[in-house]
C-alpha cells in the first residue's frame, strides 16, 4: 500500500504549523525550500529523489525512517556538507546551492550543525569550542591566534548559561559526560547567531535521562528564539513528544509530511514498511 503523504494548506501550514516559537516578524517567507532536490552518489545509490519541501520559520522539524532512506543526505545537504545532484536548496530566500565563496559562507554562517559525536576539539576547553561557532564573523589570522573579542566572549559564556554548563566553559571538552558535550555544540550553534539549527542524530548515543535533557534545551531554545530547526531521530515517541512536524523518508523519497497528531501508528508503519519495533521506542528502551 503507497504510503500517505499529508500535504497541509500553505495558509494554515504557516499559520499553525510555524508559530512555535518563532518571533515576531519572521512570516514573510519560508527559512528553506528544497526545489525538484536529487542526489545520487558515485557508485549509483539514490539518496533522495525528486524532493520538494518547504520549512518556515520557527518549525521544529523532526525527520524520520530507517537507516539508509535518506535522512542525513537530506539534512547535510541543506548546509552543502552533502552536494545535491539535481535541484535547488533555497536558504531564506537565497541558492545555497548556486552559492559560491563569501556568499556560502554567509550563508552557512546562518546554520549552526549538531552531529551524533559531538564535533569538538577534545583537547581545548569548552569556552574555546563554543567561540569556533564565531569564526566566520573574523578574519582567518585572528581566529587561528584565538584572538575573539570581548563580546564574542560573553554572548559565549551566554550561551553556556542557556545550557546550564556555564560552570564548564574553562574545562576540557574530554572532561565532560555526553550529554555536557552535546550541550556545548548546541551552544556553539546560538554563540553562531544561528537562524537554522540542523541536528543529525543529536541523542543517538545517550541514554534516555540525558537524551530527554538534550531535547528540553533543543526544544526551549527553538521556542524562546524562533530558531527553525530540524532534527534527524530514531525514536518515534521522541518525534511525537518534541515535533511540530513530522517527515518521513523512504527510499530517498518524501512520503510522509505533516502535524504530529498524523503521525499515527499506522502512519508510522507505512514510512517503515513494517510495524514499529520496540528499539525504536525510547520509552521501551528506558523501561
């Protein structure tokens, strides 16, 4: 049976589906469209197909399916760490995809990345890893000397605050427990003065404690700043719990979209192809 694909009015998407969170202001247009979007890689895999989606601003998109359909390709290529092969990414109204030198890196300045591991420099104190999330706003000498000035330091230590890992900032990031350590690349993320946070996998390897504590802090800042953000998750009650959309990929394609209270069971089974499984469950996990 073909999968259900919930396509909600334009008007009544932008209206419910985007006020989350988002300031005041910010509805004059989607944050991130994808246009016709492909990708296909070197040995002939297709990792997505056809693609067309738009995100607005203020969404809290969590992104779901199994392994292998396409989930990260779709995130990693909204920031160009995957290229597309056909198609258009739009990015507040600008082709990241067209982008090329200052212009991509204005625009990526814009999109703060949480990845499954962390993506720290383990060695240096976690006050340090927070300010790379600066780097694009100086010039390539002055970062490499750690020269920042004072306020990067404080909308750092700010950052921190927002985490409640203010108290780490002068230890070592390989001193601190997972759930600290993802905690700092979401400060990275706001010391960037991101507009879009993208988050491959963020709880992937914590337990259910401290995987609920990652997804209060991504959840409180997307609605205290608006920021539009969009989450890669294995768990399907973690989707329902913490989304205000859901996507569903297959097979690199786009075959569920909608409002969490669509996201049935049902639904569910139709982006796996099969029932859930009870790993898929973090409650079940955490039992």
């Amino acid at each position: 049976m073909a999968a259900k694909w919930y396509k909600l009015p334009l008007y009544n998407f932008r209206r419910e589906r985007c006020y989350c969170g988002a300031k005041k202001g910010r509805f004059d247009g989607p944050m991130i469209e994808f246009q016709s979007v492909s990708k296909v890689y070197p040995n002939g895999t297709v990792g997505l197909k056809d693609i067309q989606l738009t995100i607005y601003p203020g969404e809290f998109v969590v992104i779901v399916g199994l392994s292998g359909a396409g989930k990260s390709t779709l995130l990693r290529s909204i920031n160009r760490l995957h290229e597309i092969t056909h198609g258009e990414i739009l990015i507040d109204g600008k082709s990241i995809t067209a982008a090329r030198g200052k212009p991509l890196r204005m625009l990526r300045r814009d999109i703060g990345m949480i990845f499954q591991n962390f993506n720290l420099v383990k060695r240096s104190t976690v006050l340090r890893n927070v300010l790379s999330g600066r780097v694009a706003y100086h010039s390539t000498l002055r970062t490499l000397l750690g020269l920042f000035p004072r306020e990067d330091v404080e909308l750092a230590l700010k950052a921190l605050e927002r985490v409640n890992i203010r108290d780490k900032a002068f230890v070592r990031a390989d001193q601190l427990s997972g759930g600290q350590q993802q905690r700092v690349s979401i400060a990275r993320a706001l010391a960037q003065g991101a507009k879009i946070i993208l988050a491959d996998e963020p709880v992937a390897s914590l337990d259910p404690l401290t995987t609920k504590q990652v997804m209060d802090d991504l959840k409180r800042i997307n609605q205290e700043s608006g920021i539009t953000t969009m989450v890669n998750l294995h768990f399907v009650d973690l989707a329902r719990e913490y989304a205000t959309r859901i996507i569903g990929l297959r097979a690199g394609q786009l075959v569920f979209d909608g409002p969490v209270e669509a996201a049935t069971d049902e639904a569910f089974a139709e982006i796996y192809g099969r029932p859930i499984d009870k790993d898929e469950l973090l409650g079940r996990n955490g039992a």
